[in-house]
C-alpha cells in the first residue's frame, strides 16, 4: 500500500522538515531565512579573485566568483538565485576548475535558505 501526496493531511509543519517538501505539497512553507552568518574565506577570496583574472573562465564562473567576493567583509550578503543556480551548475560541471567548484560551494553556503 503506497502512500499519495494528495491523500496525506500535514498539519504540523514541524513535521515537513522531517518528511521533505516533496510529501508536504506546495505553497505549504512559505518562510525563508537568511543564510547563516557566514563570510567568503581569504582562501576562497584568492580562488575567486583567481576566476576573475582567467582567460578560459567562463561567464557563469566569473558571476559566481564576484557574487563570493562581494560577500568576502560582509555577512549581510547573501547569494541571488540566479547566481545559486550557476554555482551549482558549475559545481556538476566536471569540465569546471579547482577554483571554480571552491569558490561555488562558498556561494552556495551563503544562499538565503527556505526554511
């Protein structure tokens, strides 16, 4: 007997953490919060600052590495959606640089998250 999105009734949205968003249907959670309080390390600055200077970078990689360098002093910075979802292109891209991948899981960890 298998179970139907349409036939589960979540009232606790407590338990949609728990289950997925998948189960819990859409339009059902609705908040965000904002990303953790975290800063593009000195390390990942170079990466990206690394990305900006080359010449076989692509456009997308070099977003990527401008939206982490923005984010480098501040941690009211958060990553867009548009830049979230070439960071995570670029990190399944396995034609993409050392540099790249770091400098897109960086971006990736400053996304605004859905709670």
């Amino acid at each position: 007997m298998g179970l139907r999105r349409d036939s589960l009734a979540l009232s606790n949205l407590a338990l949609c953490g728990l289950v997925g968003p998948y189960l819990c249907g859409p339009g059902t959670r609705k908040a965000t919060s904002m990303a953790k309080s975290e800063v593009t390390s000195k390390k990942v600055s170079s990466a990206a600052s690394k990305v900006l200077r080359s010449k076989t970078a692509t456009k997308a990689e070099k977003s990527v590495a401008a939206s982490a360098l923005t984010q480098t002093g501040s941690a009211k910075e958060t990553t867009g959606k548009k830049v979230a979802s070439a960071a995570a292109k670029i990190l399944h891209d396995p034609k993409a640089s050392k540099e790249a991948k770091s400098v897109a899981a960086s971006a990736l960890t400053q996304k605004v998250k859905k709670k």
